[in-house]
C-alpha cells in the first residue's frame, strides 16, 4: 500500500507502517507537531508528546530538511522507527534519516 514503510529487524517478520494512520493518531492521542525554520534555513519538524515546547521536550518523532513537506516525512518516518522499536522517545541524532 503507499504511504507503508517495512523494516525489519534483527529476523523478525516486517511490520508495514501506514502514514496517514500515523498522523490520524498523533493529533487525538495530544501529541503536537511543531515546525519552524532553523537560523541555518532549515525546516525543523518535532513530534511532541504534549502541547508544552523547550528545546529539551522529548521527541516522538523528528525530521529536518530543506523543505516543510520532506521535513515532515523524516518526522514521520522516525516517529514509525520509534514506534515499530518500541522506544518511548527519540533523540534528534538517534536515526540518520532525520536529517539530508
């Protein structure tokens, strides 16, 4: 199906990851995505847990770019890595596809 990711990890069967799924449920479960452009003009796009933002707030998801909408996808596509580990929150370094 579009908008699914698979990974697979350590033998495990692959696990699909469904996009718009995903952002049906970020916003009902009181998770926030918040965006702005970085002094260094880059868009930066944080998935949060809570409406509360500081620059220390654990990350759900977290993605920077050169544009808003790829930004997004690498927020997303770090929130489905997270959630498909089972990790409860991310750092921005954590994954290489955060970042171009």
């Amino acid at each position: 199906m579009a908008g699914d990711i698979e990974k697979l990890l350590g033998g495990i069967d692959p696990q699909a990851f469904d996009y718009a799924d995903a952002v049906r449920r970020i916003l009902p479960a009181g998770h926030v995505i918040h965006g702005y452009s970085s002094a260094a003009n880059e868009r930066v796009i944080k998935i949060l847990k809570t409406r509360r933002y500081s620059d220390g707030e654990p990350l759900l998801g977290f993605g920077v770019d050169g544009n808003a909408e790829r930004a997004l996808g690498r927020s997303l596509l770090t929130y489905a890595m997270r959630e498909q580990q089972g990790l409860e929150f991310i750092t921005p370094r954590q994954f290489p596809e955060t970042k171009w």
